[in-house]
C-alpha cells in the first residue's frame, strides 16, 4: 500500500479542459471589464457623482460583497447536485448577472439622494451575484484535477483567456461607447449600449464553462473514480479556524490583497491618466490593447515560468519588474517610452493568476497539515482579499483624485496632472512592494507539494480500508 503512495503520477493538462476552463474567465471579464474600468468614469463623467458619494459606493458595495463572499464558499462547500458542487452557480445565476451589469450602466431618471441609492444598490447586486460566479469559478480548477503543475496549468488558461478577451476589449470598448453614443465623447447612451453587447455574450462563456469543466476529485482530494471513505463533515467554526491557522494560505491572501490593490487602482485610474495626462481619447484603447496584448504573452508563458522558477520565484521576479517599470513611466513621458514601459507592466500583471495555483496548493497543504479540506471557504478568502482591495482602492482612488483638484471634462492643471500620474504610478509600485514582500514567507515549493500529493494521496488509501 505504501509503495503505491509513495510514487506520484502527474496528469497531463486536457486542452480541452482548459479551454472550457478559460471561458469562465472570459465571461467573468465580460462581466466586470466595464465595471472596473469605466464605472468611475461613467459615475463622475456622465451622472456627475461627488467624489464622496462615489467612495460611500464603493466601500459600501465592497464591504457586502467581502462579507458575503465565505458565505458563498461555505454554502458551495455544502452544495450538493447532479453538476456538482461549484458548476450550477456558473450554469444559473450568469443571465442575471447581466441584468445587473446592465442595469450598473443605466441613466435613471432621478437625481440627488435617488440617484446614490439606485447606482448603490445596482452595484451591491451584481457584485453579489459577481461574487458566487467568481468564488464557484475559482474553486472549479480544485475539483476537476488533484495533480499541482495541471492547476496550474488551467490558471494559466484562464490567464490567457483573461488576456485575450481584454485584449479584444481594450481595443473595442471605448469605439464601442462612442459609436453607440454618437458622439466623440463617451456619454450614458454609449455606455449603455455597449454593457449590453458585453452582458449578453459573457452568459453563454459562463454557462459552457460549468457545463464542460465536470468536477472529477472529490473532498479527499482524489479522483472521484477512487474509493474512498465517506468525508465527515466539519463545523464551519472549524473550518475558520483551520483558515486562520493554515501560514500558505494566509501569505497567498495577503499577497492578493495587496497586489489586487495595486492592480485594480491603476486599472481604475489608468483612462484618467491617459485622457489627462496623455491627453487623448483615442490613445484609451492603443494603450489598453498594448497592456493586454502583453498580458496575453505573459499568460501563455505562466506554465514555463512556474515549473522552470517554481510559483513563487516567478511570481516576485515578475513583481520587482513591474515595481521598476511603473516608476519609470512616472519620470518619462514620451509617447514611445508610455507604450513600451506599459507593455512590460502588461506583461507583469500575468502574475496575478499564479496566485490560483499558489492558493490550490495552499488547500491541500491545509487538508495535510489540519485535516481540512474547504475548496470554496478557502476560495472566498481570496475573493474576500480582492473585494476589499478593491473597496479601499475604490475610496482611496475618488478621494485622491478630488484631492489632484480633478474637474471633470476639463483641459487639468499641470499640479493635478502630477498628482494622477502619481496616483496610476507610483503608489501602485510601492503596493507591488508590499506584495512581493509577503511573498518571501511561501514556502510550498514543487517538492513539498509533491510530498503532500503523496502523503494525501497515502491517507486516502489508508481509510478506504477502514
């Protein structure tokens, strides 16, 4: 019996699988490409928000969607269907969050308290419904594969499809506004309409994915063909704790944390920086497309990168590129050095999915050294991570754009051009930092995830005897 645990056999990556796997990733940013980059936009542009009702939003918007996130792990842990744990959330609840991006983008026909109350709500729901689809999406790649290096892989699919589609839409969505609208200024109507275009086709590359990715390893983390003994159920107090207690998986939030922060204030400001600083509408979707056309390269690259530096080497040698690039874009500005620098900084961000396979690991070093094994509580720590950056980054960004003395559709001082292109530059790079720092305490590299691999798969094998 141990001489069978004691040999561990990879699995090869299904390309099939990790296409179907990608196309969670390519609604999820369907879904939420236009949030990310335009809704502050369309907030202070077209429905002339006050910087502090728009930060009141977002940190209420944001601290629900925190909050409700391990709700949606601990009741995807306790699901139980004919798909599965994780593939119905994807296969359900995508039609409706269209509805809700659509409605996000919506010009109602109220103004003042109204007005906050509606864009508020709107907001909370879809990134309530954004929340389930993610955390199911990102617990999905733990239950079709139980081998490290095709996790792995399958995150680099979903990097790959998250590159291409916001390739596609760097490059289209601001044309897509202004011909909806019109105008050679994006406006209510553009904005509307091309949520609408995005909302309808994300619903069938969410739905495919849970139809396609079937979930083949059960609770031990063996492949469901396996015996194996019945899993006993844990307590959700235990399993917080197990939380708590599990280093990897803390080190793996805590870096999320802080490089979604980094991530996701630039990509907020960035269209400011490039209409202000720039000075150009028609330089948004160059530079955008440039950002994602690299992105996609450092995607495609993230199964050598891993296996050859292991997870996390690659990962902090791509963070001390980037923190490098977004210092000098702060001190050049000619439009060569703009496009190149960002293209580098496009290529970095790739290293944001490797923090999948980094928290895949992480569970199964929780099962090993706890007994514990909550695929979707786990997942929604690091969904948490993401909501909470985003609600400070979301804050933070409207109150340090008011205090460049931004004014809305107006040629910006000189002083409030520094101040944005500090903003997009330099505190994002002295985030990174901070992430690439946490980064130094992960210490689950290839060869003691192949123990635990062993160990887990033992320990299967043992109870199935019993």
């Amino acid at each position: 019996m141990e001489n069978k645990a004691s040999a561990l056999q990879h699995e090869k990556t299904s390309k099939a699988l990790a296409v179907y796997y990608s196309f969670g990733e390519i609604g999820d940013q369907l879904s939420w490409y236009m949030i990310n980059t335009y809704l502050m936009v369309f907030y202070t542009d077209v429905l002339g928000l006050a910087a502090g009702a728009i930060s009141i939003i977002m940190l209420i918007a944001r601290i629900v969607q925190g909050v409700a996130s391990p709700v949606w792990g601990a009741i995807q842990d306790r699901t139980n269907s004919k798909w599965g744990k994780f593939r119905p959330w994807l296969m359900f609840l995508a039609p409706f969050m269209a509805i809700f991006n659509i409605l996000t983008f919506t010009v109602f026909p109220v103004t003042g308290v109204a007005q906050v109350f509606l864009c508020c709500v709107c907001y909370i729901i879809v990134g309530l419904l954004y929340t389930a689809i993610s955390n199911a999406y990102s617990a999905l790649v733990n239950v079709v594969s139980s081998d490290s290096q095709v996790r792995m892989n399958l995150s680099a699919a979903r990097s790959v499809g998250s590159s291409v589609i916001q390739m596609i839409l760097s490059a289209i969505a601001m044309p897509m506004i202004l011909f909806f609208g019109h105008s050679t200024k994006a406006n209510g109507t553009g904005y509307f309409w091309a949520t609408v275009v995005c909302s309808v086709v994300m619903v069938p590359f969410v739905v495919i994915c849970g139809l396609k990715c079937r979930e083949t390893v059960k609770e031990s983390g063996t492949p469901s063909q396996a015996s194996v003994a019945p899993v006993e159920k844990v307590s959700i107090w235990t399993s917080l704790k197990a939380l708590v207690k599990n280093s990897q998986l803390d080190v793996t939030v805590g870096s999320t944390f802080f490089g979604a922060a980094s991530t996701m204030l630039r990509m907020m400001m960035l269209v400011y920086y490039v209409i202000y600083v720039v000075g150009s509408y028609a330089l948004v979707a160059p530079i955008m497309t440039t950002l994602t056309i690299a992105q996609l390269i450092g995607s495609a690259l993230l199964p050598w990168g891993t296996k050859t530096f292991g997870k996390k080497g690659y990962m902090i040698g791509l963070n001390v590129i980037q923190i490098l690039s977004l210092v000098g874009l702060f001190f050049f500005k000619d439009i060569v050095v703009v496009f190149i620098l960002n293209a580098i900084i496009g290529f970095t961000n790739s290293s944001a999915n490797i923090t999948f396979g980094m928290m895949s690991d992480s569970i199964e070093y929780g099962d090993w050294k706890y007994g514990v094994r909550n695929i979707g509580l786990s997942v929604s720590m690091i969904t948490v991570a993401v909501s909470i950056a985003t609600a400070v980054t979301g804050s933070i960004g409207a109150l340090l754009l008011q205090a460049t003395g931004y004014v809305a559709n107006q040629a910006q001082s000189v002083a409030t051009q520094t101040g944005i292109n500090a903003i997009v530059n330099l505190v994002p790079a002295a985030v990174t930092l901070v992430s690439t720092i946490l980064l130094l305490f992960y210490k689950l590299d290839q060869k003691t995830v192949d123990q635990i691999a062993i160990d887990l798969k033992k320990r299967s094998m043992d109870n199935s005897t019993h």
